[in-house]
C-alpha cells in the first residue's frame, strides 16, 4: 500500500519527529559563451606558402583556416590543384619545420605542410573549400544529386593520403539560385540541399560551413534560414561592395561597415547585410562577418573624400584595382575614415581598406551584435607580423 506524503509528514509530526527538509535546488551550472571563431582562408595559389602563417603568428590567432579551393566537377568533389595540393615538394626554406620534402616519403605540398602546422597548433581546425568565383558553375549539376555530391565529398576528405586532416567542409557557391561569373537557376532550397546532404554524409561533429552572399536581391533567392539549420556557420562576404574595374566612379570604399553621407547605395554596407541575413531568420551566432585583407582603387583622382571621380582602375600588384594591405599600408597609407573602414588618396590614386583599426571597430560590431565570430579574405594580404589578424583576434576577445 502506498502512504502519500502529506500522511507520513502527520504521523511524524504526532510522534515528535520533524518532516525530513526538501533538498535544496541546486543551481544550474553556467555555460561558457562560445569561443569565438577566429578564421581565415587560404588559397593555393601565389607565393605565400602554409610556413608563413607560422611565422608570422597568425597561426597562434587562428580558430580555423579554410584551404581554397577545391573543385566541384561533375557534381562531385575534386582537387583543385593536385600538384600544389599534395605533389609538390616543398623546400626546407619553405617547410613548416625547416626540414624538405623528400619524393616518395609522405605527404607533400600543402597538405603535408598543413598537417605539420596542426601539429604546432592543435587548437587550429582546417576546413577545405569548395567552389569560389571561378569555380562555381558545377554547383548547379551537384545540386541534382545532393546525396552524390556529399559522397563524393566525404570520400575526398577520408582520402587515406590525407585522412584526418580536415575537420570539415566549406561551400563556397556563388551564387545559388542567383547570378555570379555564371547564373544559376536550381532553387531556393538548393543550398539547403548541399548542405544537408553533407551534414548526414559526415555526422554531427564535422563542420559544414558556407560563404554567402552580402547582396539584399542575392539573398533573397535563396532559403538561407533553411540552410544555416545543417551549417556549423555562415561566412557572409561583407566586402566588395563597390569595385573599380575600368568606371570613372564615384569612388567608394569596398567594405563600409556603416553607411555615410553620399554613400552610393545605402543598403551596401556590412551593417545591413548582417542585419539582412538575421532578419531572414539565420541565428546570429551562426553569422561570421567579413573581412578583406586587400583594398580596391581608382586612378586619376583628385578628391580626397570619397564620392570623387576617375579615369579608371588603379594599378595593382597581380590585377588592375586590387592590392594587398601589406603593399597599402607604406605605399598609400590613409588619409581619412568613411563608414568604418579606411581611404587614401596618394599620387593620384584612391584606395579603400580596412586597417588594424577599422578591423577592431567591426570586431566590435560583431561583438555586440552576438555574431560568431569573423573571417578573412585571404592570409596573404596580411603583414609578415599578422597585425589584420591578430587585430581580428584581440577585437573578438573584447
């Protein structure tokens, strides 16, 4: 027979005994905020090899860093260049631990750099990128068979020359369901399809990632609330709002974080991309914002402020109206601040940038908008002593 409480609790009281107190709550253990990401790409390409991003501390900075690019042929993953990928020796000048690659002794190229740099930095977590400007046209094949495509995937990453060295995936589409070098017509879920399709391919613990666009009309063509459910994050593209190319202006910087007066286009702003995407219904901390470690400029300009005109693209480096902070900061350094990131006009020329400054004040941004973190494009535009990221890093920290 079962006595209820409130009867027991009387007999004891007759008896001259006390009612057994009731445990005390206990409190609910406090969750530590998510540490936050801390991330940049880097490309294949160039003359900046895996050994600098050890040298110059960025390493040490770094949460994750994304190896672009590879390639999706046929609807499937592929290498995007075998011999910088994994066939190319590399030179003990050029080695993460001093010591040369051997033919036929391991692993080489930059996956075998990249592993010895892991080794160094257990923190670091690398992902491998998929896609990019020039190599986005397969998506729409891919997007067909979403369960292919993520095999195909999942069998490149578990590839036994390689296996365990990445933890995850990156998609960089440009763009789903829009236009970018070339048009997409696959759907508003099409992404959402990739990225599901990857996450149950590879489990719950690997990363699944995806570079987006900052474009209101691009955004809008695509279901990415609907995506970023199978996303460990969203990388969204906050630069390259307003190019050179060969125009004759305005002149504009490239990645304002907030508008100002006689902006072009008001909606053209890290700001509103951001507040665009959580509006969509993206969970802001899965939101990484931005960030270029690059300028774009104008040539024959005579107008400081920004809002002057030109005759044309301003020389760079590889590519006319491109050039890398390294270059910027000594050969054009800033001349004044506009939304949040920097300008400089020199020798005729205008540039825009963003400096270790304005980097500190989107980090902050970011910060108080509850986003995850930050992202970079790309490493080698930063300088041999990493300042760009670790102003990322020390921003990020508060």
């Amino acid at each position: 027979m079962r006595v209820v409480p409130v009867l027991v609790a009387m007999i004891m009281l007759l008896a001259g005994c006390s009612a057994p107190e009731a445990p005390a709550p206990k409190a609910s253990p406090k969750v530590a905020a998510p540490e936050p990401r801390v991330v940049a790409y880097f490309t294949d390409w160039g003359d900046f090899p895996v050994r600098k991003v050890d040298t110059s501390g960025a390493a040490g900075r770094l949460t994750h860093l994304v190896y672009a690019f590879g390639k999706v042929s046929g609807g499937g993953c592929t290498p995007g260049d075998a011999w910088a990928d994994f066939q190319k020796p590399i030179t003990a000048a050029d080695s993460v631990d001093g010591a040369a690659d051997t033919p036929g002794q391991g692993l080489l190229g930059n996956f075998g750099q990249l592993r010895k740099l892991k080794q160094r930095h257990p923190q670091l977590r690398v992902l491998w990128s998929f896609g990019g400007w020039t190599g986005s046209g397969d998506f729409t094949e891919a997007a067909k068979d979403p369960a292919a495509f993520a095999r195909s995937c999942a069998a490149l990453l578990r590839d036994p020359r390689w296996a365990g060295l990445f933890d995850g995936i990156d998609v960089d589409w440009e763009y789903p369901n829009a236009c970018g070098l070339t048009c997409d017509h696959s759907g508003r879920d099409a992404l959402t399809g990739l990225l599901s399709a990857l996450r149950a391919e590879l489990g719950p613990d690997t990363l699944v990632t995806a570079a987006v666009p900052a474009d209101r009309d691009k955004l809008a063509a695509t279901d990415y609330a609907a995506a970023s459910r199978a996303a460990t994050w969203l990388s969204a593209m906050t630069y390259d709002f307003f190019g050179t190319g060969d125009t004759p202006g305005p002149t504009a910087p490239h990645s304002p974080l907030t508008a100002y007066p006689g902006i072009p286009r008001e909606t053209a702003t890290t700001d509103a991309a951001i507040r665009e995407l959580i509006g969509l219904g993206v969970p802001r901390d899965k939101v990484l914002l931005g960030v270029g470690f690059y300028g774009r400029g104008w040539s024959g300009v005579t107008t400081a402020a920004p809002g002057g005109r030109a005759s044309g693209a301003a020389a760079g480096s590889r590519e006319k109206g491109i050039e890398d902070y390294d270059v910027l900061r000594s050969a054009c350094p800033p001349t004044g601040t506009a939304g949040g990131t920097a300008y400089a006009l020199c020798h005729g020329q205008w540039w825009s940038y963003d400096t270790p400054e304005t980097i500190k004040t989107k980090m902050a941004y970011a910060r108080s908008t509850g986003l995850a973190g930050a992202f970079a494009w790309e490493l080698s535009g930063d300088t041999p002593d990493a300042q760009l990221v670790t102003a990322m890093a020390d921003g990020l920290a508060g």
